[in-house]
C-alpha cells in the first residue's frame, strides 16, 4: 500500500485520487472497497483503476489481503532498517504499549463503553454501535466487518 501510494505520485495521476485509494486500500469490507473503487475509476478513471487493478488487490488491500496482519516478512532493506528502528524503541519502553498504542487503547475502550453486546451462542455475540453492528465469534476469531479477522 505505502509503495503504491508513493508510485501514484511518481506516475504523475492525480494528486486527489491518492486520498482515495488509501481509504480504499484500509477498507476491511469488499463491497466498501468496491464503492470506494468506483469513486476511483470516475477520476480520470481507467488509468488508475487499471494500475490498481494489474498490481493484484490482494498485494495492497485489507478486503482482499489473505493472510495475518502481522506475520510479515520482509527482504527490502529500507523495511528491514525500519522494523530494526522500531525494535530499539520498544526495548527502551517501560511499559507494555507505546504512548501512541496506549492513548489509542485509551480511546478504544472509551469507544468501547457505548458499545451493546448481545450473545447469540456461548462465543458469538452481537456488537452494535448505534445503528452499526457486527457478529463476533470468538473460537474462530473473526468478525463480520472483517476488523477482528485482519487485525
């Protein structure tokens, strides 16, 4: 996602349609992603749906991406530099999170509190937030808005 979005700017498309295929490329929903491809495909519409399209969904989106998260290996020297960086920070920590992960937390459980759980079965449940909800079942860790699953 971060090296396309970086070769749309080198290939000179659009700088609006850079905004948009981000939101497309966090999408955890198909059918989101789908709505949020067609706002791409109206800029100047083919040329960038179609270097989106040949680079595989699967390599840059959440809603197609097949595996974990966070079982990531990497060969690219710049990324390997990057994780090695990120390594020595977390070794000088004192606590569990960092101070972003742990104000993002903070903010989740805040979210969290508004939230209504229905159980369905002994591990699946109901989660609505307003209008909005999702069914979460715990023995298979997933999630029918696809976030549980992915992250």
């Amino acid at each position: 996602m971060y090296h396309l979005g970086h070769n749309l700017k080198s290939k000179k498309f659009s700088d609006s349609v850079i905004p948009v295929f981000y939101e497309a490329a966090k999408a955890y929903d198909k059918v989101e992603f789908h709505h949020i491809m067609n706002q791409i495909r109206r800029f100047n519409a083919s040329n960038v749906f179609k270097y989106l399209s040949e680079a595989g969904f699967e390599k840059w989106s959440r809603a197609y991406f097949l595996g974990h998260r966070y079982n990531i290996m990497t060969t690219n020297i710049a990324e390997c530099r990057w994780f090695h960086e990120r390594r020595s920070i977390a070794l000088e920590m004192k606590g569990k999170l960092t101070d972003y992960y742990d104000k993002v937390s903070e903010e989740r459980r805040n979210g969290a509190r508004v939230m209504t759980v229905e159980p369905i079965s002994i591990n699946t449940f109901l989660v609505k937030d307003g209008d909005v909800g999702g069914q979460v079942d715990l023995a298979s860790k997933t999630c029918s808005c696809r976030v549980f699953d992915i992250d």
